[in-house]
C-alpha cells in the first residue's frame, strides 16, 4: 500500500496532472516490463509495471479521454433542513462528507471514462477544499478535448512509424491514427460501476480512512492488441507497408465487428478521506488502462 496524497496545499499540484500533457514519443516494442495481477486495476498499487504485450496498450490507454460526454450521474436529492442538520452532524464523523464511496468512484469513473464535463464540474466541487480552493480538474481541457486529442493520435503514430522504416508513413499513418480512434471509442463506450466498497484506517496517516471501492465494467472484448498483431508480422524494421495496413486496417475492423462480444471485468479504486472530508483519489487516471487491458486481454476472473 502506497502513501495516498495528503489533504492541502500539496493536492493542488495533481490537479495540474490529471488532464496534463499526454506522451507524444512512445517505445512501443520495449519488453522489460513484468504483467501485474490480473482482475484488478492498477488504481490502488505503485510501482506496476506490464508484459510486452501490453506495451502499446499502455501507451494508447494514454490517448482514450476523448468521448462524448453521456449523461451526468445525478446529484443527491434536497433533504428538509432538519434531516440536512442532521446529516450533517453525522457526516462530520466519517469520511466522505456526505457521499459514499461508491458515489465518489463513479464520479471518477465517469469523469475518467466517459471524459463527462458536467460529473467533472460537480467532482471539482466536492473535492475543492481538499485542493486548496482550486480545481482536480481542467474543464477547459477536458471540453477541448477532442482537437487536442486529435494532436496526440498524430504524434504518436508518428512515434510508432519512425519504429518500422520500411512502412510508408504517408499510407499507414491515416490508417493507423483511425484503429486508434475507434480503439478510444470502443473504450470510452465501455460501461463501469461501482458495486461496494470496504472501510478501514490508513496505516500511514493517523486518521485518514481509506476505502476499497469494488467495481465491474462491461467492456467490447477483441482478440488481442496491437502490438501483438505486429510482433506476428516479424520485427518492426522488417515490417512493410502491405502488412502495416492489414495489421491496422484489421484492428480497426475488430473494434467494429466486435458487436454484443462483451466481457465483464472486476477492479477496485482506493479512496482516500477524513472525518468530515471528502473521498480523494490519486489513481483516477489507471481506470483508462484497467479497461483497456480489459478489452485486448481476458484475465483469468473475465466471464
């Protein structure tokens, strides 16, 4: 268990973070990296690190904030002065201020997944005193979102093609940039919820609570990612351009053909809060990458 981000001054600095710049120059075919326990996301450990095959997962898992934004999850209805009194002596015992944990974690997740500007706004209001009066998260990014993103898909592929020198860049890059687009589609599509969660003290902070929110998401389940598609075709400098565009063109089909193939998913997101405060999170930004993973590999607890 990690030291989770402690409350003032020091939590503005994430706020910058949360939406901050996204890798342009990848290493797409590194293989030093081990696989971390399948059937939970990375949302609650440091330090995980992933299998070669997993490599470009990662690395596009990066570039999935770019959805159209569903439905706001609803606020919590008015109560009559009386019960919000006393609510909110009661409130001032636990941690949350007023939200379960369960709330919180679909907040992040919708923000996270869905890349939703209204459940953004709403988090931002929550979790502002624990930032200093400052926001988690940049609206303005996140409504921006789709042209920035749009510069992200380039960059990268350009990364990646400098990767295979025999490719033409002028052919495959049009078709590699929509593969992952609809991989971005097909994730953000996904749908997550949080199921229940756990309480129990932090262990490094006296009187901070931390909790284990359980969750599930139903996600389009393709066969395989991308980087495995590539290392079928031999070693990138021996890759052509004819093979290039299959292995891209085939992974952009399997997104579209993937139709009602779903499978379901468990993660968790550890919250983190105080008497009276609200639940925190530094994990947010790992449910991209657990759902990715979720969709280009089946881990052993997938239905």
């Amino acid at each position: 268990m990690f030291k989770p981000l402690s409350p003032g001054p020091a939590n503005a600095a994430r706020a910058s973070s949360i939406h901050g710049p996204c890798p342009t120059s990848p290493d797409p075919f590194a293989t030093t990296r081990a696989t971390p326990r399948a059937g939970t996301s990375n949302s609650h450990r440091k330090g995980s690190t992933m299998s070669p095959n997993r490599i470009l997962n990662t690395a596009l898992a990066a570039l999935l904030i770019c959805a159209v934004a569903p439905p706001s999850i609803a606020a919590p209805a008015g109560k009559s002065a009386k019960s919000a009194k006393a609510k909110a002596k009661k409130a001032a015992k636990v941690p949350g201020a007023g939200l379960k944990p369960e709330q919180v974690a679909d907040m992040y997740i919708q923000v996270m997944l869905k890349n939703d500007v209204e459940t953004a706004k709403r988090l931002n209001d929550y979790v502002r005193p624990e930032f200093s009066g400052e926001d988690q998260f940049d609206i303005a990014t996140l409504e921006q979102s789709q042209q920035s993103f749009q510069t992200q898909y380039s960059q990268f592929a350009d990364g990646l093609l400098a990767e295979m020198p025999k490719v033409s860049a002028k052919k495959a890059k049009p078709v590699l940039v929509s593969a992952m687009q609809a991989q971005s589609a097909a994730a953000s599509g996904s749908e997550c919820r949080a199921l229940s969660s756990k309480t129990h003290p932090n262990e490094y902070i006296q009187g901070q609570q931390i909790a284990e929110v359980t969750y599930e998401c139903r996600v389009p389940a393709i066969d395989g990612g991308l980087q495995q598609r590539l290392e079928s075709k031999g070693a990138p400098k021996s890759i052509k351009t004819k093979v290039a565009l299959e292995v891209f063109t085939g992974y952009q089909k399997a997104f579209a053909s993937a139709g009602g193939n779903t499978r379901t998913i468990n993660g968790t997101m550890s919250l983190y809060g105080f008497p009276g405060k609200p639940w925190l999170t530094n994990g947010a930004d790992q449910i991209l990458q657990f759902v990715t993973d979720g969709m280009l590999e089946t881990p052993p607890s997938a239905d």
